[in-house]
C-alpha cells in the first residue's frame, strides 16, 4: 500500500511538473520514475486550421488536447501531433514521426484541425552513419538508437574490434558491409571492411579487398623480381590490416601462380616471391611452412620434379601451378608481389591473389 502510494505521489509530481511549466510535457516512457527515462518535450505554440500529412504513426482517442501532448510525449518517435474535430465528445488525436521543421512541404491546411510541433532537435540530424534520432531525451534532448557496429553519442565511433567481435557480441548479425576499428581506442581510424558471418563456421570473417584479386599475365621479365605489382587494400591502411591481425586468431591469404617454363628457384636468389607488411621479402609460397623455402607440394613431396620444392621449379612446357593458403598473421597481408623467369617467349606465368581474411580473437 505504502509502495502503490509512492508511486502515485511520484505520477503526481510528474504531472503538475509538466503542466505547471507552460508548453512542457513530462511523461514517464518505461517503467520508472522521473529519471532518466522521462522525456521532456517542449511543444511549440498550436496551429489551427493546419495538418501535417503522411507521417501518422498512431491514433488515439482522448477528451482534452492536453490529452493528446501526453500520448505524444509516451511515444518514443512522436515529435508532433494533428488534433481533428471534436466527433461524440472524443477528439481525434494523431501521433506523427516527423514534423513542419523536416518536412514543411506536408504540413496543409484543414478545416477543424489543428497541428502542434515540438522543439526537435533530431530535425537536423545530428545521428551519424544511420543511427536513429530519439527527441526530448536526456540533457542535450535527443539520443541516439546506432546500428550494431557503432556507439559514441552521435553513433559517430566503431563499436568493434572485428567481425568476430562483433559477431560475439551479435549473434544474429548478418554479412555485410560494417565498420570497425581495430585498435579501439588507438590512434588508428576506423575502416569499413565486409562481414562474411556464415564462412568459418559462422565466427565472423573480416574480408578485406584489394586491387589485384583477378589473375595477371607475367610476361617479358626475366631479371629476379624485376616484374613487381603492388598490392593496395580497399579502404584500408596496412597498418590497421596489421592491428586487425592482432585482434585476430587466425588471419589468411590464397596465393597461387601458374607456370610454363618460369619458377620461384627460392632455394637459390628467387625470380619471384611475395613482399609481406613489413617489406621482407618471404621466399615460400602458399601451404607451406615459413621459413621452409618450399610450396605446398614440397611439404608433401608431391611436385613435378621431386628434387625441386615448387611444382614451377620443374621449368618446363607443361602449364603447372603453386598454390596454397598463405597463414602467418605476422607477416599478413601480402604487400607486393615479385616475379622474373619470363623473358624467353615460351616463358610466362599468370599470379593470382585472394582477399584477405582475418577470424577469430585474439
Ligand atoms: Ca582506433
Ligand atoms: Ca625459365
């Protein structure tokens, strides 16, 4: 009993504040008292004979156009109202989404109506990157509602380390284009990467692209190396790749090169190679070791010439190919690639590079 009293008195205080002060509603919007979760709503001077149209998102029936400011003031996404004729002693009270400041062109006159905004300071936007903009909230009278991978006041800072992190976070996350910032609260900038959250079990793989994915003719360069293509990452730097490997578990990279009469000879001053983040020149190719000065077949045994690690080190007619996963996060991604061994017209190779992905946390 005692309780059910408190809360009356404190329905009570609630209500003579809101009308004791002349335009402002308090209105309690969850279950709670007049804390944090009131909304204070200052409504703007009524306009008879105006409407605003195609922005209703509820009717309500009431007695009294005081009435009507409360139903406003218990909807979160209310910023303005239209009050109809009076029809059985019941006013028409419509609850809107928007108001004359964001779409003045919708704001008609009508006959027997009258139309009342508020102050809205979520009319100029101040939510970034999609975040929703809730009015009359907290001291600076708006919040903001930020899609999953954002937070910060104005949604305007990343909310995640990775698509791991992410995904840990929210399970049901789907794939698609996020934002991240891999060292938080560093000094590096967040970057927009892709999100495949079903490969990998479904742990949230970070996708990075990059400028040389498609397969490329190497042709007419024989010196060691002397064919050189630089790898640039999309929309990020390889220092923020470098942090995202840190945030990371497990970080990989498909790399392959297809042969006629051109090898790797990584045993004795490579022709070719591939150039890590760090610019060290990293002489084995994908799926096998580091340090191992091989290919995938090497590791097995398996290439076309079995004294050889690489299956183009064979150096002949036959169209072969070296190719394998790329594993180590240290020196991942691939910056550069080299090549040579292609000067001789029967001699060329074509090189083909994944995206770079990282999964997992670290
Ligand atoms: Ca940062
Ligand atoms: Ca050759």
């Amino acid at each position: 009993m005692a309780g059910r009293l408190a809360v009356l008195a404190l329905l009570l205080v609630c209500v003579v504040w809101g009308a004791w002060l002349n335009y402002v509603a308090s209105a309690r919007v969850d279950e709670g008292n007049c804390g944090q979760n009131n909304r204070r709503i200052t409504f703007l001077t009524p306009v008879s004979g105006f409407y605003l149209e195609g922005h209703v998102i509820s009717n309500h029936s009431v007695e009294l156009n005081l009435d009507c400011q409360d139903q406003c003031a218990l909807a979160r996404e209310c910023v303005s109202y239209n009050i109809g004729p009076t029809i059985n002693n019941k006013l028409t009270c419509e609850l809107s989404n928007s108001d004359h400041l964001q779409h003045p062109e919708d704001l008609k006159p009508r006959k027997d109506w009258i139309y009342r905004g508020t102050q809205n300071p979520c009319a100029t936007s101040p939510c970034l990157n999609h975040g929703t903009c809730y009015m009359g909230y907290t001291e600076k009278k708006y919040v903001c509602v930020c899609p999953a991978d954002l937070r910060g006041e104005n949604c305007e800072a990343a909310a995640f380390l990775s698509c791991s992190h992410l995904k840990k976070a929210h399970p049901t996350a789907t794939s698609g284009n996020y934002t991240i910032d891999s060292d938080g609260e560093g000094d590096l900038e967040p970057f927009s990467v892709y999100c495949d959250m079903t490969n990998k079990n479904g742990v949230g793989v970070t996708v990075i692209s990059h400028d040389s994915e498609s397969r490329t003719i190497v042709d007419g360069y024989e010196d060691h190396g002397s064919y050189s293509r630089d790898i640039n990452y999309t929309g990020a730097r390889l220092s923020q790749l470098a942090s995202l490997t840190n945030v990371s578990s497990h970080c990989e990279q498909f790399i392959k090169y297809e042969c006629q009469h051109s090898g790797f000879f990584f045993y004795s001053g490579p022709a070719g190679w591939w150039v890590s983040r760090d610019s060290t020149k990293m002489t084995y190719w994908g799926g096998a070791s580091p340090g191992s000065g091989k290919c995938a077949c090497g590791m097995n045994n398996t290439c076309a010439n079995p004294n050889r690690g690489c299956n183009c080190d064979k150096n002949d007619a036959v169209w072969r190919e070296d190719s394998g996963l790329l594993t180590d996060k240290t020196k991942l991604p691939v910056k550069q690639l080299r090549f040579g061994d292609t000067g001789e017209s029967h001699e060329k190779g074509y090189h083909t590079l994944g995206k770079f992905n990282c999964y997992g946390t670290a």
